[in-house]
C-alpha cells in the first residue's frame, strides 16, 4: 500500500508530464539541465555515441581486420561508460539520471578520439567535437523547452485555428484586400518579380516574413510578465479545472488570497515566450497562405497572358517557358505563370508584416486573436501555483 507522500509524488510526476505536454516544461519546480532535460535526450544521444563510434575506422585497415578495430572501439567507449556508472553508483550500461561534466566530455570527446587511439591521423578531430557541441546545444534546446511537443500542440492548434479561419479571415481579410489589390495590379510590381532570380527573390520574401516575425517577437516580453499573476485561488481552481490537468482543485478555494506562487524567472519566461511566438506565428502562416491562395486564383481571371506580355519582357516565343500551366476557359486563355506566383508570394508575405502589425497595435485584433494564446498559459500557470503550492507545504 502506497503511503501519502507516494502517492503526492505520483501525482507530481502526473503534473509535471503534464507540462511537458502542454510546452511550458520550465513550469516544473527546480527545473534542471542535468536531471531532467538532457536524461530525458539521453537514449538519442546514446544512439549518436554508438553511431559515432564508426570513426574508429580508417582507411589503414580492411576486412576483418576493419571490423575488428570497430569493436574494440565500441568496446572501449562501452568501458567508460560502465566505469563512469560505477563511479556514480549506478547500473553498469543504465541510462545515466543525471548528466554531469563527465558524462558530457565523454559524448564530446569520445568517438573523436577512437581514431587517434588507434593509429588514426585524427585529421577530423576537431570537426566531429565541434559537431557533437553543437548537437548537444540543439538538443538541448528542443528537449529544455518542450519544442516536439509544442510543436504537436501546434499542429492540433492548426487544426482549430482552420476551423475558425472564417471569423479570422472576417476580420483581417477586408483591410488586408484593400492594401494588396494596389501591389498586385501594378506593372511594377510584376516587372520586379519577373527579373528576380530565384535566390534573390528567396531572400526577399523571407526578409519581410522575419520582419513580420520580429514584430510578433517585440510584444511578447511585455505580455508575459501579466500572465503568472491571479487575484484568488477561485480563479486558480477554475481555470485548473476547466483544462483538464492532473491536478487535485478540492478545497483549494479556503487558502488565503491572493495566491503567491514562486516568481517567474528569465527562462521561464522564455519558454512562456516561444510558446506564445508560435501561436501567433500559426495565426500570421494561415491569413499570409489564404492571402496568397486568393490572389492566385484572383490573377489567373485578371491579369492573363496579354497583360502579362505587356507588363513584362516576355514575348510570345518566351512565355512558354514561364508558364506553369495554360488553358481555354469562356473562351479566353488562362495561364498560371511563375510572375503570378511570385507576385502573389510576395503579396502574401507582405499581408504577414502587416496582419503582425496589427496584432501588436491594434486592441481589436489582439482581444481577437492573442487572448486565446495566452488564456492557454494562464490556465498552464494556474495549474503551476497549485503544484507549487503542494510541493511547499508538504509535510
């Protein structure tokens, strides 16, 4: 039979999956590189370790002899390993719970030197410790902030952000329409996208979408810093409820107002940032791709082949090969060209910055479209205080 304090710690580890799910992992108490990010990596990088130890191979060796220098040189990064576990008290081959400067010398710098061990030149020693620091860095990264699971939490928010792309698209579409039609029926704008290459025209579009991105970036700060703060345990219970956490809300209305959880500190305000980035980067990818899709299909009726040749330096023996696909429709020709994709790429992008805009300065649209995001967080904090709450006053 489990006693209480078992059972409160199930229940903290129910929690803290929890909000690893949700995307905001650096809502766990005492959050740790050591304990629980790079433990939770650890079965991928001890996949890339063994991986690595492929460098043991050269070109001095062949057939059995090769294959033979392979395993001593697995066998002896296995032995550091076994020897580090039993340095740490731990099984001889186990997973390590906890990754110290030991641990991560030995993935740096152990199949490196495989090769200089065994009569190797080590000419690519450098190269492949560089290569593992900066895989630990990814790694750490996507694992510290909870980045695949945010990304599925993304992906389902795609899923309900398509569902309600109407009453987006109600009211972002019509200022957004007015400001674009001028570019898109405009020679310039079509002599310019005719003369990109596509290198260049690559850059330019993602130069204006990194802008738009920029914008979202600039607001977050300041958002953040709102969300953490609850004015009764009521609230607290009742947005910790409604979510569906793994949280037990009986009760929890009797302790004193107003709730005082553990300050949000830097990082955790950055992993409350990027998922709010996201979100909103959801929000500005569907109204530029909606945007982008209408005036293709708004071009193809509009602007057609004479107009094209007229606007640009296409002729009637280069047209072909700009176009994509041509056909007859009423009687008329029907063309979709690469210029008209362009075109409408950039419309697209440049419908991005300004829908970014508006989500900064405009009260209507961010009553529209930021409160949904961030009454998701407040609901992941909210779970947080009562979770923090338990931990701080167990017996």
């Amino acid at each position: 039979m489990q006693n209480s304090s078992d059972s409160d710690r199930l229940g903290q580890d129910a929690v803290e999956r929890w909000f690893i799910r949700q995307g905001l992992p650096h809502a766990i108490h005492d959050y740790s590189a050591s304990t629980d990010v790079l433990t939770r990596a650890a079965p991928f990088l001890s996949l890339v370790f063994l991986l690595e130890a492929t460098g043991s191979f050269n070109d001095q060796f062949s057939g059995w002899t090769q294959a033979l220098v392979f395993v001593l040189g697995v066998g002896l990064l296995l032995s550091c390993v076994a020897l580090l576990n039993t340095y740490r008290k731990r099984p001889k081959f186990a997973l390590p719970n906890t990754i110290g400067l030991a641990e991560t010398a030995l993935f740096i710098f152990g199949p490196p030197l495989l090769p200089l061990v065994f009569g190797g030149d080590g000419s690519g020693f450098l190269l492949l410790a560089l290569f593992n620091v900066v895989l630990l860095g990814l790694t750490y990264m996507i694992v510290s902030f909870g980045m695949i699971p945010m990304f599925r939490s993304g992906a389902r928010h795609i899923v309900r952000e398509v569902g309600g792309l109407g009453r987006l698209m109600l009211k972002s579409l019509p200022l957004l329409l007015l400001f674009a039609t001028f570019l898109f029926l405009n020679a310039e704008m079509w002599q310019v996208a005719h003369g990109f290459t596509p290198a260049f025209y690559a850059i330019s579009v993602g130069f204006v979408a990194l802008i738009a991105f920029v914008f979202l970036a600039l607001r977050i700060p300041s958002e953040t810093a709102s969300l953490a703060g609850f004015a009764t345990w009521e609230e607290v219970c009742e947005r910790a409820f409604a979510c569906g956490a793994p949280v037990d809300t009986h009760d929890r209305p009797r302790l004193a107002n107003p709730p005082a959880p553990e300050p949000l500190a830097w990082v955790d305000r950055l992993n409350i940032g990027v998922l709010l980035f996201m979100r909103q980067a959801v929000q500005v990818f569907l109204v530029a791709m909606v945007i982008g899709i209408f005036y293709v299909l708004f071009g193809l009726f509009t602007v057609r082949k004479e107009t094209i040749l007229q606007w640009t330096e296409l002729t009637e023996a280069t047209f072909a090969d700009r176009s994509i696909y041509e056909t007859v429709l009423f009687g008329a020709d029907i063309a979709l060209t690469w210029e008209l994709l362009a075109v409408s790429g950039f419309i697209a992008a440049f419908s991005a910055l300004q829908f970014a805009v508006s989500l900064i300065t405009d009260d209507t649209y961010r009553e529209e479209f930021f409160n949904d995001a961030a009454n998701d967080v407040r609901d992941v904090l909210a779970v947080r205080a009562l979770y923090l709450h338990d931990i701080t006053h167990e017996d």
